[in-house]
C-alpha cells in the first residue's frame, strides 16, 4: 500500500510539474516582478502606466502585472516575429558584452530596454507605440535579470540542455525512475524553482519577496544601467546557473559536458533549493530597478544607463528612388503607415522574417514616432 500510495504521490507531482510548463521567468516570475514594481513605484508613474495602458484592447494588459507577459503571448504571431532575439544577448564564455558582436539589426535585450523607455517617456508618441513600447520595455527589464537570459550561444542560454527532474517525495520512496520530468535547463529557470515557492499565486508571491527586501538592497540596486545588469546576470549565469549541485550546494562543472539528449542530467532534489535565493534576489533586483525606470520615465527623464547601446539606423537603399514605403506588417499588401525619402533615415528596431523562405523585412520607427516595416532589400544600414 505504501509504494502505491508514493507512487500515486509521484504521478500527481509529474503531472502538477508538467502542467506548470505551460508557463513560458515564464508568466508567472514575470507577474511576480512586476507586482513588486507596482507596489515600489511612486504615483506619479502609477498614474502614467494606468493612462497608457487603460484602453490597451488586450484586456489582460490594463495592469502591469498583465502587461509583463504579453510579449510572451505573442509569441506564434508571424507578424511579431521581430520580436524574438530582443528577449535575450548571447555572450561567448569568458568574454563581455560588445554591441558590434552581440547585438546586430536583429536587436538584443540591452538595446530593446533603451528603444522601449525612449518611447514610453515620450507622451507625444503614438498611443499604439507607446502601449506596446511599455509592455516591452517591462517584460525585457524582467528577462535581462534571469541569468540564462544573459548566458552562452552554444547552448541557447540552457536551451539545448536537458535536465531530469524529479519529486523529492518520489525520490525518497525510489519511485520516480519513470516519472522524472525532463525539461530544458532554461525552462527549470523560467519556472520550475519560483514554483518551488509552492505560493497560492504570482501576487502571494510577490508580497512575500517584497517583503524581504531592505532599505539597504532597494539604494544599492537602484542601478539603472543595462551594461551592469547585462555583467552581473551573466556572471550569474557562469558561476551559479549552468553549474551542478552537490551536497547542497553549487558546485564545479557545466551542465552542458554532463547533459546529453539521451542522458539528461539528473538534478538533485535539493536542487531548487539551493537556486532559488538566486533567483529570488534577480526577481526583487529586477523589481526595484524597473519601479526606479517607470518613476524615472514618468518625470520625463531616460536615465543615460537605459540608451548605453546607441541605436541603428536604416536608409533607402540606392535603388530607391522616389520613397520606400513603410507597411504596417511585413507584406507588400498591407496598409501604409508612412514612408521614407531617399536621404531621410528611420530607426532600426529590428527584423522580422515570416518563414525561412520569405523576404526578410526591418521594422524601424518613423520621426513621427509611427512604426512599421520596410523591405531589407530596399535598405541600407546608415549607424
């Protein structure tokens, strides 16, 4: 009866553990943080963010805490596609961020931050951009403070390294040799260890984390620069989350050497355990500096640290040569929002390809402050 009821135990956590997947920090760290932001940012930008996002059509994103995850519940939107490698920079081992090396047309978290915050403080900005400039702008604040956000090309910053995870209950009965859940380095940080908090919610969560940050850590974190969040998460991401534990604590090695498709590597029970005050610090950190950026923003103020990464530009390209039509989604049948002169330029947000074999568009942002898309192949990159 004792080994049918742990393996009862042990089905029940698998697939509690499976069902916490679907979370893509996955929405619910996302939520966390910026619950703690809200709660640390002052009225005035409490009442810039409401007058923002008050009429946002996505009914979910009429708060902050709603706002954080939709970028991620675009995800699958071939028009928002562009999108895509701003969640993140990819640094070599042993090396440090270089805008030229890390952060091509395509776009990476650090400048994503500056583009999104420029927008956001400027109230003459389209309503449009402005909404979506926001949501971006809280949602990438979030991800450069999860370390595999900030991690290693080679393996999609823990993408590409399989992990067993087991119940500890399971493991204790010796049950769980079929029912260990194999997951992605990257997603057991998105998700697994804040759900080891085992908190009745995201808000619960939220006020418990809040609640454990001194006056101390609020001064010291309140850092607003991309380049020092970009250092320490991926001094983190080297030294504690692509590291094994033993014996309760972090130990020598990479996962990636120790982890196959076939063989993933089997972490310990105790696992979360010892991740987690990491991940609950990047959390609360994460918190406080987007509370300090949205305060910041709100007094029209781009703190310089946010625009470290100076931004690109786009021209029409030589065989231009009357204007080149900006659409409002990368398809030569969709509406104009604008257009560009030959010697004018537009701001280089990013790219966007809608399958492998189509045309490869930039989307940029107009003088006007309007947003949209150009071909690739009737553009030159100017800075």
């Amino acid at each position: 009866m004792r080994r049918k009821n742990a393996t009862l135990i042990c089905l029940t956590a698998a697939l509690l553990l499976r069902a916490g997947t679907a979370f893509a920090w996955g929405n619910e760290g996302h939520e966390v943080l910026c619950e703690i932001a809200w709660q640390e940012t002052g009225d005035p930008a409490k009442t810039m963010v409401k007058g923002i996002l008050k009429n946002d059509p996505d009914q979910p994103s009429r708060t902050l805490r709603g706002a954080c995850t939709w970028p991620d519940r675009k995800r699958g939107d071939p028009n928002f596609n562009w999108v895509e490698p701003q969640h993140y920079v990819n640094i070599e081992h042993g090396k440090t961020f270089d805008a030229t090396d890390n952060c091509g047309p395509e776009g990476c978290v650090l400048r994503a931050i500056g583009q999104s915050a420029r927008v956001v403080a400027d109230p003459a900005a389209p309503a449009e951009e402005r909404r979506q400039a926001l949501k971006l702008l809280a949602h990438f604040v979030g991800d450069i403070h999860q370390p595999l956000h900030v991690s290693y090309p080679k393996d999609r910053g823990g993408n590409s390294i399989m992990v067993a995870v087991c119940d500890p209950g399971c493991k204790a009965a010796h049950t769980c040799d079929s029912d260990c859940e194999t997951l992605k380095l990257h997603k057991v940080w998105d998700v697994q260890i804040i759900g080891s908090h085992h908190q009745a919610d995201s808000v619960a969560l939220a006020h418990q984390l809040r609640n454990g940050i001194s006056a101390q850590q609020r001064q010291t974190w309140r850092v607003l620069d991309v380049g020092t969040w970009t250092t320490e998460s991926f001094a983190l991401a080297e030294d504690v989350a692509y590291h094994p534990v033993q014996n309760g604590a972090v130990a020598p090695g990479y996962l990636g050497d120790i982890a196959t498709p076939q063989h993933p590597a089997q972490l310990p029970a105790d696992y979360d355990g010892v991740m987690r005050p990491t991940v609950d610090e990047q959390l609360q950190k994460g918190a406080v500096r987007l509370a300090a950026v949205l305060d910041a923003l709100a007094a029209g103020q781009v703190p310089a640290g946010l625009v470290a990464v100076a931004p690109l530009h786009v021209t029409p390209s030589n065989a231009v040569t009357s204007k080149l039509v900006v659409r409002k989604r990368p398809t030569t049948s969709s509406p104009k929002v604008g257009q560009l002169l030959p010697g004018k330029t537009a701001e280089l947000i990013g790219a966007q390809q809608t399958s492998p074999n189509s045309a490869v568009w930039y989307r940029v942002r107009l003088t006007n402050g309007r947003e949209g898309f150009v071909k690739k192949s009737l553009a030159t990159q100017t800075s």
